[in-house]
C-alpha cells in the first residue's frame, strides 16, 4: 500500500477514516443520544462518598431483606 499518510488529503478510504477521527476528537461519553448519563462539566466528578454511601445502602437493604428469608440462623 503506497497511500500518502498523514497528507493534506487521504488516497484511500481507511486514510479518511483515520483522518476524520482524530480531526473529531469529541468525547463520546457526550453524545446527547447517551441515556442515563449525568453530562457534568469537563473536570467536574462527583464525590467517593456518594459510592461508599451508596455501597452501605445497598448492603444494609440486602441484610435486610435477607432477614425475612425463613431458615437462617
């Protein structure tokens, strides 16, 4: 394959490919066709603590839905 890499215009359709893909380098966690996906601001994460929080929750809720199950000790 002798196409002209990395030229002002691809030879062949791999090589525009390439080129449209690093000339758009969006995010794609950022399409708006994402559902159930919060878009904050570029550098802007939510706290650990919300997940050690949500972990606790969770497990505390199966402990104690486990505690109606007949047959435990």
């Amino acid at each position: 394959m002798s196409g002209q890499v990395g030229g002002p215009s691809p030879q062949t359709g791999a090589q525009a490919v390439v080129a449209n893909a690093v000339a758009n380098t969006v995010d794609p966690s950022r399409r708006p066709d994402v559902l159930l996906r919060v878009r904050r601001d570029e550098g802007h994460e939510i706290s650990a603590w919300w997940m050690v929080g949500a972990f606790v929750g969770v497990s505390a809720a199966v402990i104690a839905l486990l505690s109606f199950v007949p047959g435990g000790a």
